[in-house]
C-alpha cells in the first residue's frame, strides 16, 4: 500500500532584490510557527462522532454518512444502510443498518462512508464502536475501515465480528497509513470481494468514537 509522507510547507513573501544583493538568512520564526501548528495536545475525553440516534442521517456533529457502490448501474451488487430500533446499543435509540451484497459476476465492493469534523488524529489513541453480525440474514467476520483525510487513506482488516454486540477499540496506530494523516475527515467501511467471509449479509454498528489514551 503506498504511503505519502504529509509535509508542512510555510510560505514567506519578500520584495524585489537587487540581483546584485547578498543572499537573506531564511528567517528562523516561520519554521518555529509552523512546528507549534503540528503540536496537538491529547484529548481528555472521548469524540462521540455517531451514536447513530440523530434522524436525516447525521452525525452528532450534524455531518451526512450513507452507502456507496463501486457499480450503481450493477444490480447485482449493493449496499444499504438505515437505522433500526430493533439492534442498538444501550437501553434505548437506534443503531445501524448495513446491508451489502458483493456476488457479482463483475468485481464487485461497496460500503458505507462517513464526513469526520477534521479529527485531529494526534489527540486521541484509539476509534471505538460496537458491532454485531445478524445471525438470521448471514454476515462477514471480516471487513475493511478506512480513515481518509483529503490526500491519503489509512486502512485496518477487522476481523472476529460476532452474532451478538461487541465493542471493539482500535489503536489508531493499528491502520496501516495512518502516519501520514493529520486530521481525518471521513471514515468508510469496505465489502469487497476478496475481503468478506460471506459475500452476502447485513451487520450492525454503533456508538462511533474517538477515544484518548488510556
């Protein structure tokens, strides 16, 4: 997989010079500034990003998630996604609803895809949610996650998802990439072919967070 190292760049303006003139020592200031920029204190508490209870499909922070196909124009290939109060976390509210389909005669993946608040990966350790595999419509052990910022893409393989609700809790330093974001802006589920242990089911997840160190 190939990584982008992310690079600061300051810009600093001048005016017109003599061709003649002796060479300007680089100003030391921009390069100071550009290094408390980087710095990011650690969170002292959990981001809740979706606990999946807001109507519209919204995150708590009011940002649109939904299901993306490889393929729209492929009917034998899909995904769907909607909330139910029929499997969630907790005593009450709802959780969500993904349903994919990769048997195709066609290469075939799909998934659903959420815009992230610019979350300063620096500040926190760890993504946490719940997860369920419904026993009664089939599903995958195995997928994909994905963190995007606007240039790169830091993965992880999760695997051992269950027919009853676990939380799971994922280093961020587990995603392969994840040295060259700084802020991720969207997070994405993968069901591809090559990926899921059934190419057909439905699973469930809730209560997405970004967690500080322990």
């Amino acid at each position: 997989m190939a990584r982008v190292a992310g690079l600061a760049v300051v810009a600093s303006g001048c005016g017109s010079l003599s061709p003649f003139a002796a060479p300007l020592e680089w100003p030391s200031f921009p390069i100071e500034r550009a290094q408390e920029q980087e710095s990011v204190s650690p969170a002292r508490a959990p981001e809740v990003i979706a606990d999946f209870d807001r109507p519209g499909h919204r995150t708590n922070a009011g940002l649109p998630y939904g299901a993306w196909n490889s393929d729209p124009g492929d009917p034998t290939q899909f995904c769907r996604v909607r909330l139910v109060d029929a499997e969630h976390m907790g005593p009450s509210g709802f959780g969500l609803m993904i349903e994919y389909d990769v048997e195709s005669p066609n290469p075939a993946y799909n998934g659903f895809w959420m815009k992230l608040p610019d979350v300063p990966l620096a500040a926190f350790d760890a993504l946490s949610f719940a997860v369920k595999g419904d026993a009664q419509r089939g599903f995958t052990r195995r997928l994909r996650l994905e963190l995007k910022d606007r240039s790169h893409v830091a993965r992880f393989q999760l695997e051992n998802i269950e027919p009853e609700w676990k939380i799971v809790r994922v280093p961020l330093r587990a995603f392969d990439g994840i040295e060259a974001l700084r802020a991720a802006t969207e997070f994405v589920i993968v069901f591809d072919e090559e990926t899921v242990t059934e190419k057909v089911g439905t699973v469930y997840f809730d209560d997405l967070v970004f967690e500080p160190a322990l």
